[in-house]
C-alpha cells in the first residue's frame, strides 16, 4: 500500500469505504477501482435500500474524534503502525487517542471498536 497523507475529503471517503466495506474488501475494491473516488461510486451502486456508512457519517465520526483530541488514521497513512499494516486484513482505518508517535514503537496495545457519539 502507498503511503500518503490524506486531505480532508480522501479521508472522508477512505472512512465511509472503510466502515461500509470492512478490511478485507475494502483493500479489494480499492485495488480494483485504483481511487478512492472510483470506489465511492462503485459504493453508491450497493446501496439497493441498504444502510451504508456515508461521507456525511464520515465527517461526523471525525468530528466526534478531534473533539475528544483522538485522530482517525487511515492505513494508508504514515501514522499508521507499520507491524499492523502488514497482517492480512489489517483495519483499514485505526482510531488513536493520544501520543500517536507510539504507534511506531514496539509496545502492547489493546485494540477494539468504539463507537463515538
């Protein structure tokens, strides 16, 4: 996977994928599609009266994180673990509260869903 930072709208979209899709698919669609513009199309084409995790659902979900000073990092994202990203089906997106700078050291961490509110 490229690393790069990503704006607020790729981020947007990076996280609406990334909760609709799940890991796995996730890095399938974005492989096939090669943006995450072409994705969020291919997105919108499975909606079929499904609830889908939208941009809009994005944002507020970041809102929601830096409010609380936590930072959404995307895998694609130097911030993101290395040790992580390279297990099979690694989130594509992680949540961070805290010294983000951590992340790259050799540490125990304990990993779950939160769901922000």
């Amino acid at each position: 996977m490229k690393i790069n930072k990503l704006n607020n709208e790729e981020l947007e979209i990076w996280l609406s994928l990334a909760r609709a899709l799940g890991p796995t698919k996730f890095s399938s669609v974005l492989r096939v599609y090669g943006s995450l513009d072409k994705a969020l199309k291919y997105l919108g084409g499975l909606t079929n009266n499904k609830r889908v995790y939208s941009v809009q659902d994005a944002r507020k979900e970041i809102d929601s994180a830096e409010k609380i000073g936590a930072k959404i990092i995307p895998a694609c994202d130097s911030d993101y673990p290395d040790i992580l990203r390279n297990i099979p089906g690694c989130p594509s997106v992680i949540t961070a509260l805290g010294d983000v700078s951590l992340l790259s050291r050799e540490i125990i961490a304990i990993i779950g869903g939160v769901t922000l509110q």
